[in-house]
C-alpha cells in the first residue's frame, strides 16, 4: 500500500442523530455518558478521561451521522484538505473549539479531521479496588469497591464500519488517515469478512483496533456499533445490571473478544443504535503481526453467541443468502473437525 497522507492520533467523537433528544440522553446517562455541555442545537457528552466531548447527539433521523479523528498536527489538516473531496479547513463552531476539515468515505459516511480542541478536567472514575486471586491476595481486610448505578464510561475507543466491501474501506481509511490493519477474517469465498484495524504511532502500544471493518450480511452500509471504554470489569457489570434494571435492550453480553480481546456487553439505545461498554483490550504497535483466519475459526474466548439483532442490522434476501453460506460453512468445517477427532 501506499503511503498515506497522515496519521491519525486516535478516534476523537461520533455525532448521533436521535429523533427524541430527551430520550436518547436518557439513555446516554443510563450508558454512563455526561453531560459537558447544551447548545440549541446539540447535546456533548463525555467520559471520565479529560477528554474532549466524544458525543454529540443532536435531533434527527436515528443513525451515526459522523466519525471524527484527532489530527497529530494542525498541519494534519490542510493536507487532508488538498485531497479529493476535502472540504477548506474552518473553525469548529462548538464546545471546545479547534480546526476541523471534513469529507465522505466510500459509503458516504462524514468523516472529520479536527485538532486543537480544549481538554476537559477530569471526572471522577469508577471505584477500583485490587483482586484476590491467581494465588496472590493483596486484598486484605477490605471489601470490594463496588458501586451499583452506571457504568463509568472513560473515553470512545473504536467503531465498527459495515460495508458491502469492507477491504477496499479500510484502504480508503489507510491511505487517508494511516490505519493499519492489526487483524483479518475471511468469508467463505475468501473475501474480508471483519478487518480490525490500529491507528500507527510507529512503536508506541495502541489499542488492537479503533475502526473494525465488517461485512454486512444486508450488504448496506452504516456504522454497525460505537464502543466505550469503561473503569474495570466490575464498573462494566454494575453497568450491566443498571442498565437490565431499566429494562434496556441487551444485544451481546457479556463475554470477551477472541480478537482485540476484551470484556464486552452491548446495549441498543431506543431506535436500534448498538452502543459497547468494554474493558481490558489487547494493544499493538508497528512490531505486531496480523494475522488472517476463517470465519469458520472464528470463536470468542468465553460469552453467549452473537444475538441474530448483532449480526444482521436488516434483513433482506442477500442477508439470508449470506447468512446461509456462512452457517453452511461452519457446519461442514465442524464435521471435518468431527471426522478429524475419530
């Protein structure tokens, strides 16, 4: 691959359109999002960490409207700016302030390149406490530190872009914006089935990915989920049962990932929009190898099986089609493993 234009230093922000802001934020405190600032327009929340607000909801038809990526330099921008489809660097008219330039990736989704926005103090975090196991017990004479209520998000940590060809996706993001591929899965056919991918700060350890690249069995394309880092495992569960207490939907949860590795448990918000709580993730540098499987090998390290409503955002007759080719496949890999073993 060529070279690309920049790097990118990490995910910034998503902007969220929900068609009942009250709602939506009711949600979003559920979720473990904060408020940091209200204009007429738009409603930003943040995490912990004394990061920049990370969502922006604002009223609309439900879906992610935006992804954003903090630029390494202001220079950053006026590169981007130079390329097809770029618009001028301007000023952010919004919390925080900063330079953005924007432009539209290969599905249409906007993409934003901004740098020079204002941190936030930090909040406070999730309680911690330390853990009496594996043979050591450095936990003596006090209880755990938990805390019923929400979770305590920290900061965004990657989303998942679906696609209908997601390989040629990840390019356009890898050239634009230096994303480097971290991991592969493929489909039957061999095509890319989910594609994780880093961004490249050379031997500084990232986290395993902030953009999944994924085949949409429906084969349209949209931003499949948003995920949040949170405190611990024990702020992700007390977050779990938060959000089951407020009768919320559970989509996937809670397990941990076989690639990326972490601790997940995904919520839907009212209309549908897959949000993840997660913790404990693996990280890579520019000295980490990807590797490359079959979706027939693919399996989590422990958790319940990907809800159908995680899978398949809608269902038509390429999602059948697809689906099937991908279920047919597993059974004949399971029996050859069945033949193999007797």
């Amino acid at each position: 691959m060529s070279a690309p234009t920049i790097k990118v230093k990490r995910l910034a922000y998503v902007r969220v359109s929900a068609p009942d802001l009250a709602r939506a934020e009711a949600f979003l405190d559920e979720f473990g999002l904060r408020v940091s600032h209200r204009t007429s327009d738009a409603v930003y929340l943040r995490g912990t960490d004394p990061d920049p607000p990370c969502y922006v909801l604002t009223r609309g038809k439900s879906a992610v409207t935006a992804i954003a990526f903090d630029a390494n330099e202001a220079s950053d921008l006026e590169e981007i700016a130079k390329l097809d489809g770029g618009s001028p660097v301007v000023d952010l008219d919004e919390p925080g302030g900063g330079r953005v330039v924007r432009l539209r990736d290969p599905q249409g989704m906007q993409v934003e390149v901004v740098h020079g926005r204002e941190a936030l103090d930090p909040i406070e975090t999730a309680p911690s406490h330390e853990f009496n196991m594996d043979g050591r017990h450095p936990r003596e004479g006090a209880l755990p530190n938990v805390r019923p209520g929400p979770s305590h998000v920290r900061r965004i940590g990657h989303l998942v872009l679906e696609s209908a060809d997601p390989a040629s996706v990840y390019r356009w993001y890898h050239d634009r914006l230096g994303l480097r591929k971290s991991d592969e899965i493929h489909l039957p056919n061999g095509d890319t089935q989910m594609l994780f991918a880093s961004v490249d700060r050379g031997r500084e350890f990232v986290d395993h990915h902030v953009v999944g690249f994924q085949f949409a069995f429906d084969e349209g394309a949209r931003v499949q989920h948003v995920a949040f880092e949170v405190g611990n495992l024990d702020d992700l569960m007390a977050g779990h049962d938060h959000l089951r207490s407020k009768r919320r939907k559970a989509v996937w949860g809670v397990g941990r990932h076989r690639y990326g590795g972490q601790i997940y448990d995904y919520w839907a918000n009212p209309w549908g929009v897959i949000h993840e709580h997660w913790t404990d993730t693996d990280l890579v540098n520019e000295d980490s190898v990807p590797s490359d499987s079959d979706i027939t090998e693919m399996e989590e390290y422990w958790g319940p099986q990907p809800t159908p409503a995680f899978l398949v955002a809608r269902w038509n007759w390429k999602a059948v089609r697809n689906v099937s080719r991908v279920l047919s496949a597993r059974f004949r890999a399971s029996r050859r493993q069945e033949g193999a073993s007797t």
